[in-house]
C-alpha cells in the first residue's frame, strides 16, 4: 500500500511532520494537526473566511445529490476532457477541490493513486466512503497552502476550482510546485462567463452566483501564467458548445463517444462560444 504520509508536510512553511501515535496528529514547528478517520487534517491556525464559508458551503449543500439530466451530461464531457489530458503514465494524482470525487470514481478503475484534496473534512470523508480503494487518499488542506512537498505529484488536477478563488496566481504556483518535472497540471475553469451578482440578504453586499470571483479566457490565462509557471510551457483547449448548452442538448449528444463529440463541438465553437476552457500546463 502506498503510504501518503511520506509526501506530507505542514501547510505554510513546509516543515517536516512527526507522527504522534499517542493522539493521532501530525506535529512539526509549525503546530499540530489533527488525523480524523484516517484523514489528515492540514489548515493553518489562521481560518480565513473563504476556508469558513467553504466548510459550511460543503455541511448545508450536498454535491452528492441528484442533478438534472442536461447538467450531469455537461459535466461528463468536462471529466471526459479531463480525463483525456492526464498523461497515461501518472501514476500518482492529486485531485485539487475533489468536489464529488469523479476523478477518484475514474482514475482507481485504471490503478492509479488519488488524493482527494479540499477544503471541507464533509467533502473529503464522503468521497473516501462513496470510493474506498487501497489507493484512494485523502488530505483536508488549503489549495493556496498545499501541505505536500515539492514536487510530489505526476499529475494535478483542479477542476472548475480557480474561478473561486481571489488570488489564482498563488494557487497556480502552487499546483506546480508540487508537480513533478515533466509532469502535467490540468485546470478547467468556465470560459469568458458572464459573472452575474445577487444583493446579499444579510450584509446587504453584491454576491457572485456560484461564488465565481472571476471569469477567463486565453489572454487573462497567458497573463496569470506568464508571472506564476516559472519553467513550464502551456496549451489551451476550448469546448462545450454554448449554443448546446443554451438549448440543452446535452442529453441528446450524451450518445456520442468522447472523441466523435470533440470534433462536432469544435465545429459548432467555431460559430458560438465554448463555455469552458481547459488549461494544460507541462512543468520542464
């Protein structure tokens, strides 16, 4: 069995991490961190409100629960996209804001090693249950202070994550960072969205729908790149038809497979916008 532990050290300062038998943590100078359920618990002392409002975000809302027919479809082919980005070869994947855990579902029936990483304990443990393997991970942690070393992964993923966050530079120079050379960072992200607001109830404040901070394309992705990747090399790849989403679709293309879908939605974008854009980004 692989042993995660090994990859594992604090958030902030990346630190060595000294296990506790005692009292089931993990100890280094930096503080010490709890292992629920198996599950290493690595958020700095300091909760800002983005980790607080995720936590309750994953308590109230269950991203388990059953969706519309025409969404489910959608997302299929953005893990299909995913999924046909991952090298062959990665062995070892981490899964950056696991969500409900479809990267584990896919890349465990191929013999890989996940890690499920988010945020939210509810998340990560719900994953754990619904997907148990030998080779399924999980670790509670903070995308801006992820608590692995440097350059411990083949591949990461971090799907439709970045459009939540305030400061997607940071985030980006820390999946490299624990990407290993020659191996591969997969973002997706929606693509030239139109960030719509709501007028929050409580603190009588404009609030994003969906919680998105941001919305982009290839020029504000070549911007944030050009000063996060340091020695990497990128490609972009847009897809999932807006005009299909528009009329919902989805369903009655879900009969395609993924490679005969990819070509008939590069058509139709060369006419109508795509609605999400998937960054690939090769650390040299």
């Amino acid at each position: 069995m692989y042993n995660i532990f090994q990859l594992l050290v604090s958030p902030v300062n990346k630190l060595p991490l000294y296990y506790n038998k005692t009292n089931e943590t993990l100890i280094s100078d930096e503080g010490e961190f709890q292992i629920v359920e198996g599950i290493p618990i690595l958020l700095s002392s300091k909760n800002p409100n983005y980790i607080i409002h995720y936590q309750k975000d994953a308590e109230i809302f269950d991203y388990f629960e059953f969706q519309f027919c025409e969404t489910e479809k959608e997302f299929e082919r953005v893990y299909q996209y995913v999924l046909s980005r991952i090298p062959p070869k990665a062995k070892l994947v981490a899964d950056v804001g696991c969500g409900k855990g479809w990267l584990a579902r896919s890349l465990l029936n191929m013999s890989r090693i996940v890690v499920s990483i988010d945020v939210s304990f509810t998340n990560v443990s719900k994953v754990l249950k619904k997907y148990p393997d030998e080779n399924h991970f999980g670790v509670v942690a903070d995308g801006y202070f992820l608590p692995f070393k440097d350059e411990s992964f083949d591949c990461v993923v971090a799907s439709e994550v970045i459009e939540h966050l305030e400061k997607p530079e940071e985030f980006i120079q820390e999946l490299i960072r624990i990407c290993k050379r020659n191996g591969k960072v997969v973002l997706t992200t929606p693509y030239r969205e139109k960030i719509r607001y709501t007028l929050c109830i409580h603190c009588n404040k404009p609030t994003p729908w969906n919680a998105h901070l941001h919305s982009f394309d290839e020029i504000n992705l070549n911007s944030i790149l050009s000063i996060s990747s340091g020695t990497c090399r990128w490609n972009f790849f847009k897809f999932g038809n807006s005009l299909i989403q528009y009329f919902r679709l989805y369903r009655l293309l879900s009969f395609l497979p993924f490679v005969v879908w990819k070509y008939c939605d590069k058509f139709f974008n060369l006419f109508f916008k795509p609605k999400h854009i998937l960054v690939e980004i090769i650390k040299e």
